[in-house]
C-alpha cells in the first residue's frame, strides 16, 4: 500500500500548525498495482513509480545478411536474428513537499540500479555482477505466461486475463532524469519542522525520466515451433498425398502467450494464440467444402446434370476404377458432396456454417475411403 511513511513525508500542516489530512488520488491507482516497477537482480532491491508514462515503444527488429550475386536482381539474404528494443518515458509528480523527498529518493535508487556488485576478494572488491533489471509496466511488459490452453469460449479467455508474473529481465542501455528546474514546475524548498527554510535545498515539484533503451533479455524460446503425429512405435506418420510428415500443432515460442499474454478465439471456437494447427485445419475444411460447392455448380449445373451425377454415382460406386486418373476420381467425389450439402440447403444463406462443412467433408471423405 501506498502509505505515508514519517520518515520521508512531511507532515501537511496549515497555517496555525496543525495537520491536515492530504489526498492524492493517483495515490489509489498506485495501490491497485497501475505502476511502473524496476527490480535490481543484483541486489534484489525494487521500486514502483505511479504510471504517469509519456512514453512506451516496444520495437522489433530482424537482422539480415544480403550477398550481391552476379546476375541476379535481388541479393541473396541469410537470417540471422530478431531483436527487441524498448524505450519508455514517464513522469514523476509531486503534490506535496513530502512526496517531492520520496520521489527525488526514488531516482536516486533506480540511478544506483545502473551500477553493477562487488564482491571483497581478499580486500579487493571485484566486480561479481553485471546490473541486470526486471521491468514490469502493468501487463504490457512482463515475463512471458504459459497460454491457457484451448478454450471454446471468449469469455472465459478475457476473464483469465488479469496482471500477472515478474518482470522481464534485461539492461538499461541509459536513463535520463530531466529536473524541470528552469521552467513553470518549480520547486519545492525543504522547510524543517520548525518551520525554518533550509538554505541550498530544493526538492524538484516534477522529474521527468527517459529510457533510451531497455534491452529484454528473454528467457525462453522465441520462435514457431512444430510438433508432428508419431505413431506407437514414436515414428513420423507420413501423410500419402504430400509425402510430408502430418503436423499435429504449431505454436509460438514453447506455447506461451508472448509478448503480451493475450489470447483469441476464432469463429470455430479455437484459441488462436494456444492451438493455430486446429484454426488451420478448420480453414482447410472450409476451403474444401467450399471448393465442393463450387465443384458440384460446374458439374452438375445445366439439362443434363442430374444424369450425368447419376453417372458418376455408379462410377464412383466401383471403388473409382471407372476412371482412369485418381485426380479424376477426386474431383467427381468432391463435386458429389458439394450437391448433397446444396440439396440440403447449404447455399441458402450463401454462407456454409460448421455443420455444412461437417457434412459435406464427411461425404467426400466417404467417397474417397471406399
């Protein structure tokens, strides 16, 4: 909790001397944890400021190598990394004589932060420590968090997103403090509690602090990864059409929501952000069934199409040998799904829901197996 400390808060106190009690209401924001909070690892020291930011940029950058080939247009690129880089500026006001101590304490601490540890060796001190930081701003910066699995509803995905986790660790490349002694802000001169002004102390109403650069050291994985089907003997299932092994997911970054912690849902009910294999399946079961509508309307479309769907029925029915070319064979399936799923009523609202893409797919596929 926010609360007022003797030791640094000057008493509030009115003409005649006698306290008053003082609100601040950014005082209540700060205890519901809207705060900007730096950890020295080292020294394991923290502070938190109230979240007056001026300033967040979170950039990414990627790093390639080009080679000029002769006769070619474009050069040849070789990836090599990505890196992030973030940049944060944020105020420090004061709205009391006391809070302008806490807030001048507080810039002194996050300046110390920037020196590494030492260690007596033999009553030598040697560097035993580098000064890397944990920097956490609300839920917009933090250590990365497991994804919350599969959910079939949005709701239930916003609800679990709250603040949560350490900082993220890294280094400050440079901090800037900006004092604001020679403008409008002014300051405030250090009284004693018996009222006596103190001679060559001032304590700065507002310090403005800029991050030029807080390197993210991340600590796991950052990139897709891709997890095949094995079968019982932990061997790759090879799908027979592509020759490829069958993917069972892809995801990001050893399944954690990064940067952010934010997960979507799709149309079909998939979290996007914890399972993208399952939203790529259904896109492919749409774009199949879609392709068997549009199939069956080349097909069948016109006087003749009903029998020449007959037709293709009892071809179809002998295990496809009455065409030459399993492609063939393929096409006459899907286009037979596409006009049972139209015969159903499949393009009535010109627009195929789940069941539809269920039903058609299913028809194909039973073409196909038998």
């Amino acid at each position: 909790m926010y609360e007022k400390n003797t030791e640094i808060y000057k008493q509030n106190l009115d003409g005649k001397g006698k306290e008053f009690f003082f609100v601040d209401g950014a005082d209540e924001l700060y205890n519901r944890e809207f705060v900007i909070q730096i950890k020295h690892v080292p020294s394991g020291k923290e502070i938190k400021f109230k979240a007056f930011i001026t300033a967040f940029n979170d950039t990414y950058a990627q790093d390639w190598n080009s080679e000029q080939v002769f006769g070619r247009a474009d050069p040849l690129y070789n990836f090599k990394q990505t890196t992030r880089r973030i940049s944060l500026g944020f105020k420090m006001p004061a709205a009391s004589e006391g809070e302008a101590y806490s807030n001048l304490a507080k810039a002194q601490m996050l300046a110390q932060f920037m020196y590494p540890n030492y260690t007596d060796v033999g009553g030598a001190n040697i560097l035993s420590q580098g000064p890397l930081l944990r920097l956490k701003i609300m839920n917009l910066l933090r250590k990365s968090q497991t994804s919350t699995g599969d959910s079939k509803s949005g709701q239930s995905l916003y609800d679990s997103y709250v603040d949560g986790g350490e900082g993220i660790l890294g280094f400050f490349s440079d901090v800037t403090f900006n004092y604001n002694l020679e403008n409008e802000h002014g300051v405030f001169q250090k009284i004693d509690s018996a009222g006596n002004p103190q001679p060559g102390t001032i304590l700065p109403k507002l310090i403005e602090v800029s991050v030029g650069g807080f390197n993210p050291i991340h600590e796991h994985l950052l990139g897709w990864q891709v997890d095949f089907k094995r079968d019982s003997k932990n061997e790759l299932i090879i799908d027979e059409k592509t020759g490829r092994p069958v993917i069972s997911r892809v995801y990001f970054g050893e399944d954690r929501s990064f940067p952010y912690g934010a997960n979507t849902i799709a149309k079909n009910g998939t979290s996007a952000g914890t399972s993208y294999s399952a939203l790529q399946k259904a896109e492919q079961e749409k774009r199949k069934a879609e392709a068997a509508i549009a199939n069956a309307q080349a097909r069948y479309a016109g006087m003749f199409g009903e029998a020449r769907r007959k037709r293709d029925e009892k071809r179809l029915g002998e295990g496809g040998k009455g065409f030459k070319q399993e492609s063939k064979a393929a096409y006459v399936a899907s286009a037979l799904a596409g006009q049972a799923g139209i015969d159903a009523g499949a393009l009535k609202d010109k627009q195929l829901d789940e069941n539809e893409i269920s039903q058609i797919n299913s028809i194909y596929d039973g073409y196909v197996e038998d």
